[in-house]
C-alpha cells in the first residue's frame, strides 16, 4: 500500500512511497518521511498541521518548531495561509513583476 498523504512543502502532490504505519487520528497509511510520533500515537503531516492551526495547541507540539513541515506555524505566520498574495504572483501563470520591476521567473 502506499503513502495516503499529499503533503508537498510548496506543491500539493500524492506521496511514492510505501506505507508504514497508520496514523493515530485519521487511520491513514503513511510512510516514514510523513508521519511524526506524539504522545498520543503516530500522526501524519496532514493530521498535525491541522491541529498546529489552533495556536493553543501549538505548546502540545513545540518539538514540531525544527521541522521543515511545520516550521511556518512557529515562526508567526498568520492562520490564513503560509503564503501571501506577492508569493503567488511570482508564480501566476499571467506574469507579472515583483517590487524591484523584474520580469517574471522564466519556468513560471
């Protein structure tokens, strides 16, 4: 069976790799690269940056801060969104110029 998540840092993207474990929330199989052990059980990336999104919750998952996948959270992003709308332009399909007048990126 393989990995359930889709838990790309910049894309959303089905993971290759075979499972391992379930998570303890959700009952996913997941591979070793996605899930993270917790006093309540293994949990999977997508489990845990949903409970990351209640900021009280964050003191229960501060061993989270180092991790690449959830680093976001702890360095005071807000709750809407990890990027804003300057970081999505950079990427638009329409073009468009960052704030020093650049030209779009050439793989964009």
């Amino acid at each position: 069976m393989r990995c359930q998540c889709k838990t790309g840092v910049l894309f959303d993207h089905p993971c290759r790799d075979a499972a391992t474990t379930r998570c303890s929330a959700c009952g996913r199989g997941t591979c070793a690269v996605h899930i993270r052990a917790t006093a309540a059980g293994p949990r999977c990336v997508p489990c845990l940056r949903q409970a990351l999104r209640d900021r009280q919750a964050r003191g229960h998952f501060a061993f989270l801060r180092d991790d690449p996948y959830f680093y976001w959270y702890f360095s005071g992003g807000n709750d809407d969104a990890a990027y804003d709308e300057y970081d999505y332009q950079l990427f638009d399909e329409r073009g468009g110029h960052d704030d020093a007048g650049h030209e779009p990126w050439e793989g964009s």
